[in-house]
C-alpha cells in the first residue's frame, strides 16, 4: 500500500511540475487552433509560421546549483513556506516563481531535489482544510506574501490534493473564486467527483 501511496504521489508531483514547464501562461492564447468558432463568431486570425518578435521566455531556464542554492523553509504569515531552488541566488533576483499550494494530506511537501532544480517553486503547506473558507485564506495569504516582497507568480498558482485533498479542492477553487482569484491548475488525485 505504501508503494502504490508514493507512486501516486510521484505521478501528482511530476504532472504539477509538468504545468510548471509550459510556457503558456493563464489567459493567453494557445499557438494553435482549438475548436472551430461558434456561427456568428469572428474565428481568430490563423497563427504565423514566421518567428515572433518577442518570444515566450523561458520560465525555468535550466541552471546549475550549489548545496547553498537548496531551499529553505521559514513561516510566512502563519504558515510554513519552502522557498525555490537558487532563490537567493543574485542572477535570479527578479525572477518570479510559481507556488504550489499544498492541499489536503500534506501530500505535495514530498518533492525530491532533482524536481526541485528542474522545476524550482514555492510551496506553502495548506493542508489543515478543505472547505470555501480556507479557499478565502489562501487568496488573502497570497496577497499578504506578495505584500512582504516574495517574488511569487501570482499567474502561476497551482493547488495539488489527494484524497480528501482531491474532493476539497473544488471548495478551495470556490473560496478562492470569491476573492477574485484562480489556480493556474489543480493536481487532484483519488477525490470524489463534485457534481456543483
């Protein structure tokens, strides 16, 4: 039971980590065509084959690190965050981060050092609750973090859960929604469907 737990737990980690590398940012268009457009509609123009002016940057640029660049885990706003690979480091000083927001079981804390460089992130551990409340609490918590100056991409919130995680990530979504804020992604694993 236990190997099937973690092996579940690898694949969550790896798909969150999986949003993590697009460089499709929430709210922009996709390069390609997705559907056909509704009569009536106006279809967007087709995508260009020519080089774009401006290219996407890249969002995790692949970097080497010493034992000083590991995380750190320090308590912001009343909860423990874990800090990015390299974020201390001077060359990364304006870069801006993705946070995974660890739901329900505690299950996304699990992160190994080789994912960890690849796809460096904060995480912060919310796994005392699943309900519309705590949804409200990470979107103030959120905007209390990026008040302190940590360079969180608020565009790039991801939310993981397993179990009562993964049924309850539906009310967080909702919570958050209130506040006027989305994930970027949800990464729910074993949770019941939430037909609302």
């Amino acid at each position: 039971m236990g190997k099937i737990i973690t092996t579940v737990l690898g694949i969550t980690i790896a798909l969150c980590f999986l949003f993590l590398s697009c460089g499709i940012k929430p709210g922009e268009e996709l390069p390609f065509p997705t559907s056909t457009p509704s009569p009536g509609l106006t279809p967007s123009p087709e995508p260009s084959l020519s080089p774009s002016p401006s290219p996407t940057p890249i969002l995790n640029p692949p970097e080497s690190f010493e034992p000083e660049d590991a995380p750190t885990t320090s308590e912001v706003l009343g909860r423990n965050l874990i800090s990015p690979w390299g974020y201390q480091k001077e060359a990364n000083r304006e870069r801006l981060y993705p946070i995974v927001v660890i739901g329900m079981w505690g299950e996304g804390a699990i992160v190994s050092s080789e994912v960890g460089q690849k796809y460096p992130a904060f995480h912060v551990d919310f796994s005392d609750n699943a309900s519309e409340e705590a949804g409200e609490l990470i979107a103030d918590w959120l905007d209390g973090a990026l008040a302190t100056g940590l360079r969180i991409d608020d565009k790039r919130v991801y939310l993981t859960g397993f179990s009562a995680g993964g049924s309850g990530s539906f009310k967080l979504v909702r919570g958050m929604l209130a506040k006027g804020k989305l994930f970027a992604a949800i990464i729910r694993v074993a949770g019941k469907a939430n037909p609302s």
